[in-house]
C-alpha cells in the first residue's frame, strides 16, 4: 500500500507540473492584449546581453540599461517569447553618454522579419531603417539627418503594421515608409539581436522606459493611410 501510495502521489506531481509548464507556455505565447513594460528598471529580467565580438558590459544602473563600450557593438536583446510582430507600437527612451555613433539602435519585428532603427548611425549623421530592399539607412528613403546631444534623453516610438512602419523622436515623425511588397531585413551584425534588442556602436549608450502595445483598429486603419 505504502509503495502504491507512493506512485499516485508521484504521478500527481508529475501531471501538476506538466499542466503548470503548459499554462506557462500558453501565456508566453498569447497574443499581446495589453501594455507590457519590458524593463523594470531594476533588472536585467528579459534580457540578455547580446553575444556581439567585443562586446562591452550591460548593466543596469541609476534606472536603465548601461550599454558599455565595446570593440565595435554592444547590446542585450529580448528572452520573451510573447511580443507582437505587427500592428503593434514599441516605446522606448535613450540616451548617448558618450561617443559620436549609434547608441541605441533598436531591432524589431516586421511580420516574419525584422529590422532596425538606427538612431545616429554612420559617424552621428543618420537615422532610418536598416534594411529596406538591401539598402541601409544611409542609402534608402528612410534615411533622415538627426542630431544627437550627449546626455540627452530621448523618447523613441516605433509603429509597425503589416503594410507600414513610422518612428517618431520626442514625437516629431521621422521615418513613415510602406513595406509591403518590400524586402525587410537587419545587417548581418544585427541579427543577434532578434527579436527584439538594442545596441550601440563605439558609443556609450542607456535605454529605459521599454513597453510594447497593441494598436488599436483605428490607428492600424489610421497607419495604414496612402504613402505618397
């Protein structure tokens, strides 16, 4: 009896943790119906430091994340598995500390694609998508001069639906390009930091205040409005 007690018992944990794995696993995947607040300003929970050669440190300091210098890249990048990839809107501030390159370059889904903003790439000049049709920002129709200040905070938001993606710095629009029916894709650099991540380049950089958001139907309708 005792041995046979046992074995239910075992196997009533066993169901109970497989039920637990699969309610996890569920809400990992489920689809994003709310704002999710992907930094806590405390940790680096969700993130990882991105495996770029040379990487400098990530840590979080006084309330962000610290992208140290490194040889080239330094970054983290996204461990969930529960973000949106259209029809979504991905918020973030930034600042460079120090340096002349980009500093929080950040890399998001596009349907089954990604691609990245750069913010002050190309020696500080550029800001845009890259990569559209295999061109860089510097090179494609995304491409804006911005200048950055040291020690300035920013505040980024990026909008992505199945046929358009906008990004706005302190809610000035700087990039509203029509995708469809074009190539997305990262430079082969960037791609470590899929799904979603940040990095910079020979710069010191922070980043805090990360959140994603569903959009709703009126501003994908509103998106989703003719580019000329």
């Amino acid at each position: 009896m005792i041995h046979s007690y046992r074995g239910v018992a075992i196997l009533g944990l066993a169901v109970t943790s497989l039920l637990a794995t699969s309610a996890t696993s569920r809400a990992q995947t489920a689809p994003v119906t709310e704002t999710l607040s992907l930094f806590d300003g405390k940790s680096l929970d969700g993130w990882k430091p991105t495996d770029f050669y040379g990487a400098g440190e990530v840590a979080v300091e006084d309330g962000s994340i610290l992208i140290k210098l490194g040889t080239k890249m330094t970054g983290f990048t996204s461990t969930r598995t529960d973000l949106p990839t259209t029809n979504y809107e991905l918020s973030f501030e930034a600042k460079r500390v120090d340096g002349s390159d980009f500093f929080a370059a950040a890399t998001f889904p596009v349907g089954k694609s990604f691609i990245t903003l750069v913010n002050g790439g190309w020696g500080g000049g550029v800001t845009g998508l890259s990569s559209l049709d295999g061109s860089d920002a510097h090179e494609n129709d995304t491409g804006r001069s911005y200048k950055y200040v040291n020690g300035k905070w920013y505040r980024f938001r990026v909008r992505v639906t199945d046929k358009t993606i906008h990004a706005w710095i302190d809610d000035k629009l700087v990039v509203r390009v029509n995708h469809e029916g074009r190539h997305v894709g990262t430079r082969i650099e960037s791609r470590r930091n899929q799904p979603l991540g940040f990095a910079a380049y020979e710069s010191i950089g922070a980043v805090k205040a990360i959140s994603i958001r569903p959009l709703t139907a009126a501003e994908v309708e509103e998106a989703n409005q003719p580019i000329e």
